[in-house]
C-alpha cells in the first residue's frame, strides 16, 4: 500500500490495515478510472513503459520541469511518470482520425473504430518524437506489436 493511490482509496473506505482482497479491489477501482472500458474503446491499456533516467539527466528535467513526477530506484536511476510527459506535450484527449490518447489517461492510446495498426504505430511514433524533443527521453513501447511493421524502433 505504499502507492498512493491506493492508500487514497484505502483511507477513503476507512481501511487502515487491508486484506490482500481490500488491496485488489482499490487498484481495479483505479484501474476503471484510468482506463477505457476495452469492450467499447480499443486500447491495450498503458502504451508506454514508464522510462528511467540517469539521476543528473534527472535533476537537469527537474530544475526546468518541477512538477516533473518521479520515483527514485534502488540502483541510483529515477523513474518517470511517461503520462505525465505525455499531457505535458499536449497528447492529453488528442485524436487523429480513428486514433488517439485516452481523456482521462494520456498513457492509454485507444483505437476509436477502424484505425489500422499501422495508424496506431504511427500515431505512437508522433508521441515519443514529441515527448524526446521536448524533454530529452525516450518512451518505450509496452504493446508487444505482430505483423510486418513489428520490428519498427521502439
């Protein structure tokens, strides 16, 4: 329950030491908030790995970013949040044709009826040359990808 979300969840519920049951039930709440129902919006949930960084190339996007969310690793490195950079580089509820980033989660790309996979390959690939240009990263792919394209850059 180190998470804070779900420690948010938990104390709303009035729950101070949960059962691993109570601990499922508040991340699947979470999750329905965050994520598009996948029986009516395509989506494969979290498009992108969250990237880790170099603890100066850290404090570099900090002192020019700093609500920049973070999470420090046990190896030195920092984890970053790939949403957060994502809605920062105005992706946040943006739609091309049939294909678009998620209103409520701007890590989730969603598939709005008739985007082909190479639409969404695409549109992905705007994405990280986005979030690279402005803050330097580099998102990785989560999705695992099949068919002629799949070997594309991650």
């Amino acid at each position: 329950t180190s998470y804070g979300a779900i420690r948010e969840v938990l104390t709303q519920q009035g729950i101070g030491e949960p059962s691993p049951a109570q601990v499922a039930a508040a991340v699947i709440a979470i999750r329905r908030a965050k994520l598009p129902d996948w029986t009516t919006v395509g989506n494969a949930g979290s498009f992108f790995k969250n990237p880790l960084v170099e603890a100066d190339q850290f404090a570099q996007l900090q002192g020019e970013f700093p609500g920049l969310p973070a999470y420090p690793q046990a190896d030195g490195r920092v984890k970053l949040a790939a949403g957060w950079l994502i809605d920062q580089c105005g992706w946040k509820g943006r739609r091309q044709g049939a294909v678009g980033t998620y209103p409520q989660q701007a890590l989730v790309i969603v598939n709005y009826g008739g985007a082909t996979g190479s639409d969404i390959l695409d549109f992905s690939q705007a994405v990280q040359a986005s979030v690279a240009e402005r803050f330097g990263v580099h998102l990785e792919r989560e999705v695992n990808t099949a068919g002629e394209k799949h070997n594309i850059a991650t």
